[in-house]
C-alpha cells in the first residue's frame, strides 16, 4: 500500500510534466504493485477476491491518470463555448468519481476481509487519496519540494490502510498468520522494512531526475531522501544511541550519494566504472561500522545484503540511462523488495544485541484494575 503511492507520484509528475515513455513505465509499475497485492488477496480468499479488487483498482489508476492530465493540460485558450463547457463536465465527472472511490473501496475490501471494518477502510482510503491529490496539484505546479513532502505523508497514510487490512488478514487467519504483530520487535522490523524501502523509491525520483536533466526536481527529490535518511537514522538510534546516529547519517548518505554519481555519469563508462568501484568500497566501509556496533550481525551476510542493494540500484539507473522506464521500473520494485531481507538480518541482530530494548514494559502495580470501579 506504501509502494502503490510512490509508484502513483512517478506516474502523475510523468503527465504533470509531459513525458511520455517515463508515464508509461510508471503505470506499468503501478499495475504490477495492484497486480501483487491482488494475489495476496487471492492466496487468502480466492479468485473472486482478486478478480474484483483488481477491477476497482484499476479503475482508481485509470482516474488517478485523468485527473492529473486535466489538472496538467487545462483548457486551451479560444476553446468554443460548447467545447468548454464539455470539458468542465467531464473533468467535474472525473473528480466526482475519483473522490467517490473510497466508499466502494470500504465495502469491496470489507466482504474479502470480514474483520475490516467497511468505514475505517472507505476513511483511511479517502486519507491516502487527499495527499495523492495533494502532491498531483504541487507537481502541477512545478512545486516539486512540496509534492515530494505530500508523497511521504500521502505513504504514511497508505501504511494506516495497509496496517488494518493486514490486521484483519491476519485475525481471519491465524493458523497461517502466527505470533503477533504488536511485539516491540515486530514493529521495530516493520518500520525499519518500510524507511529501507522509502529511501529507494526517493533515491530512484533522484536518478531518474538526474540522467533526464531536472535541476528542480532533483533538487526536490534529493530533499526528502535526506529526510527519510533522517527518520531512518532515528529509528535506528532508538536501540543503538545517538552516537550511532551520528557515524550512521554521513555513512548512507554516502551510499546514496555514490548512487546518484553512478546516475550522473551516464553511458560515460569511465565514470561509471570509478562510481562503482568507490561504491563496492563504500559497502565495505558501511558494513565494517555495522559489525563495529553490533557484534552479533555477520560481516559476510550483511556485506552480500548491501552490495546486492547496490547491484539492484544500480541496474535502476542503468534502465533510466537507456531510456527503459518500464524495466527500470521492475528494477526500482525489485530493489525497494531487496531491502526487506536486510531489515529481517539487521532486526534479529539488534534484538539479540540489545534485549532489554525489546522487553514490553511490566505492569505498574499502581495502576487500577480494568475491573475495577475506577
């Protein structure tokens, strides 16, 4: 649900901007993330399941791409009257159903997942779609800081839909879903899983602005991936303290830094090869401070789990290079994928580590009974 809103923003600042091939890589990316989810749903409730999400969501694309081109284009100037006011209704018509989506998505997901509440789903769908909208109208704009600040907010809303769906998912079924979402390593797991895999869809707006020449939007990009790289040393200094934040902040911001040189340098081999070659050291590097903090990760391990990040970045930017946007936008799903095996080894290491960190809090004897007249 957090990929589908940065896939959407890829997709609208393609038609915000005018660029064909990058707009159709896009929407392809946009139906694979639909396309994923929809199996999911089917591994759990069938065919039906996934047959009549599948429709209404890309039906929700298909209105995403409308109304972004309407708000793009306007209405030329000397356009007759009649035509005008055509326009107008159609593009009224657009927004009107567009908004309208969330209470179909309400109820949809409510009769596949019984345990979802219909109105909780309809409100956090209509959340997500506000901030979609709201980063659309900055990308029409030319705002591109503000749209990128938008597309964080509009995925943290998207991570409160995809929280009560898989909520409901996993009380429908828990034979298939053991354990407990709620324990402090599951939730420390799942937020460092979901800034990894942030940092690589606003790594990859930064490449794809930087080989296609946008000062503006780079600039923008690069912007909140220092935020997200921000938010991400945080969690970590939750278990590991603030000197580690200190040391870790410069160090990945290096690595997306050689990432966006890799990207700068083109098809000028020479360039590229030197990029690379500071980045393989740079994964070594990474990976010896990693181990230096925690001697229970595996040096070995971890350096595979970097380095294969690197080569799965890499491959992004080669595809945005040549022009492939629809692969390329495989590659950025693939790599975003990539991270969560490194959240899992990062994770089990740190709760290993430090296991007090990790311990729920004990009950104060002082406070009431939940039985009790109080």
């Amino acid at each position: 649900m957090r990929e589908h809103v940065y896939l959407a923003a890829f997709m609208t600042e393609a038609i915000a901007t005018g660029r064909v091939k990058e707009y159709l890589g896009a929407v392809s990316a946009f139906d694979e993330n639909g396309v994923a989810f929809a199996k999911e749903l089917r591994a759990q409730y069938g065919e039906d399941a996934e047959r009549s999400y599948l429709a209404l969501w890309r039906k929700y694309q298909q209105l995403l791409a409308a109304y972004s081109g309407q708000l793009a284009f306007g209405i030329p100037a000397k356009t007759p009257a009649k035509t005008v006011a055509k326009i107008k209704k159609r593009n009224a018509t657009t927004l009107l159903e567009l908004n309208g989506l969330p209470a179909k998505y309400g109820p949809l997901m409510s009769s596949i997942t019984p345990l979802l509440n219909p109105f909780r789903a309809a409100k956090l769908m209509a959340d997500v779609l506000t901030g979609i909208e709201s980063f659309i109208g900055s990308q029409v704009k030319k705002d591109f800081g503000a749209a990128d600040l938008s597309v964080r907010s509009a995925a943290g809303n998207a991570e409160s839909l995809g929280t009560a769906i898989a909520s409901a998912m996993i009380e429908d079924h828990p034979a298939i879903f053991p354990g407990s979402p709620n324990t402090l390593p599951a939730q420390f797991r799942y937020r460092l899983s979901a800034l990894l895999s942030e940092n690589v869809y606003l790594l990859s707006f930064a490449t794809q602005e930087s080989v296609t020449g946008r000062s503006a939007e780079l600039k923008a990009a690069t912007a909140a991936l220092k935020a997200s790289t921000s938010q991400l040393a945080a969690h970590l200094g939750s278990a590991y303290g603030s000197d580690f934040v200190k040391s870790f902040t410069p160090l990945w911001e290096g690595h997306s830094n050689l990432i966006l040189s890799y990207a700068a340098a083109g098809k000028d081999k020479a360039k590229k090869d030197k990029a690379a070659a500071d980045l393989d050291q740079h994964t070594k590097d990474v990976t010896t401070f990693f181990v230096g903090a925690n001697s229970k990760l595996d040096a070995g391990d971890l350096q595979h789990f970097l380095s294969s990040l690197g080569n799965l970045l890499k491959t992004v930017v080669d595809n945005q290079v040549g022009g492939t946007f629809e692969t390329a936008g495989v590659s950025i799903r693939g790599a975003a994928e990539g991270t969560d095996a490194l959240g899992v080894t990062f994770t089990r290491a740190t709760v290993l580590n430090f296991p007090r960190a990790f311990q729920p809090p004990e009950p104060s004897s002082q406070s009431p009974s939940a039985f009790s007249s109080k």
